[in-house]
C-alpha cells in the first residue's frame, strides 16, 4: 500500500471513530504524522487529497479542518466529475435521473402535506405559456429541488441537484428547438402534484419518470 493510501486510511479512522468530528482542526503536522507512525511528506500528501475531496479543509495561516461532512459538501467533488462529462455521456446522466427522480418522488408522497402541495401548486403559477426558456429552466430546477427535499433523504437530495444542474443545457436546447416545450412542462409538472395531492405514490412516480423520459428522448433524437 502506498504510504500517501495509509495516510489517508488513518485519518479517515479517526474521524470514523469520533476521534475527528466536523468541525475540528487537525493537531499540527508534526504532532499528527508521529502520532500515526507517518511521514511528514506523506501526511502532507493525504491532506491535500482529503482536501480535493472535501473531507478536509486546509485554511492558510490557520490550520487543517474536518469539513461538516454533510451531504452537499461530500458529494461537491462529484460535481466536478460531471461538468467535464461530454456531451455524448449527458444521455447516461439522465438515465440516472430517470432511476432516482421517481425513487425521490416515492419517497416525498407520504410527506407531501397540505402546505406543500399548496406550495408547489405556487410555483406553477409561476409559470404560463410566455414564460421565457431561461425561467422555464429555473422554475424546473426549484420545483424538482423542493420535491427532492421532501423525500427526506439529504444524500439523494444533493446527489439529484449535480446532476440536475449537469442537463441544464439540455433542457434549454430543448427549450429553444421544440415548440410547446413550455407548455408540456406545465402539463408533466400538474400531473405529478396531482398524484402527490393524492397521496398516490406510484403514479407520482410514474408521472416522474415520463416527465424525464420526455427530455431525454428528445435529446436521443436531437443528437441521432
């Protein structure tokens, strides 16, 4: 195992087993990489990698931290992997969507009360048939993100944001090229509320995948 491997495998015991928790700064670097039977060149290297990754926050002059380790923190580097996808790869991205949007939805039914339905059914109002791409494109992203939310599940939640974000350009080709693009996005967006008002878990989720589906085969022919 490369020594820079062990390195990081030590650290990330001790925030495994409490020793390290969110917020705390690391003992200097001398103190730390004797106390771990480490090098200093080593140790050095694990924390610039942890860094990248966003368990560990190096602050100049200050010192290095364990980052909140919450869920939009954690999965920020894979953002970074998405952006740089290639054009041709968006269409497995939103094969994933597609898995984990209506798994999302699933999971908000049962939470969807009153109040958020009378929410959701503001932000369709929003939205009418002058709506400008740009905004159509926004209010997707908000409507999808407060459905995500109620799911409960944090991790699901961030992970469904990059790679919403990630098929924005997508949505606007679509959007630019497509007439009614407008109009059948309201349409897909008040028939998943609907089964959410319901408390129809199943169709919601339905509805979910279609409004996916949607995009998505049209980007298959776009890019035929």
């Amino acid at each position: 195992m490369a020594v820079t491997d062990e390195a990081i495998l030590k650290i990330k015991a001790m925030i495994r087993s409490g020793e390290l928790r969110p917020g705390d700064r690391l003992p200097p670097e001398k103190e730390l990489s004797e106390a771990l039977g480490l090098s200093r060149s080593s140790l050095r290297e694990a924390v610039k990698a942890l860094e990248v990754i966003r368990v560990l926050d190096v602050r100049r002059g200050d010192g290095t931290y364990v980052t909140s380790l919450t869920p939009d923190i954690l999965l920020d580097a894979m953002s970074f992997i998405v952006d740089i996808h290639q054009d041709s790869s968006v269409l497995e991205l939103f094969e994933v969507r597609r898995i984990l949007e209506p798994a999302a939805v699933t999971l908000a039914t049962p939470r969807a009360d009153a109040d958020a339905i009378a929410h959701l059914h503001d932000l369709l109002e929003q939205v009418h048939g002058t709506t400008s791409v740009d905004d159509l494109v926004a209010h997707d992203q908000v409507f999808h993100r407060y459905i995500n939310e109620l799911a409960g599940n944090a991790y699901l939640t961030s992970l469904l944001d990059t790679l919403s974000s990630s098929t924005l350009r997508a949505r606007i080709w679509r959007g630019l090229s497509e007439e009614g693009a407008v109009e059948r996005t309201l349409t897909e967006h008040r028939a998943i509320v609907d089964a959410l008002a319901r408390g129809d878990a199943t169709l919601a989720a339905a509805h979910a995948t279609v409004h996916i589906d949607g995009v998505a085969q049209w980007l298959r022919r776009a890019m035929g």
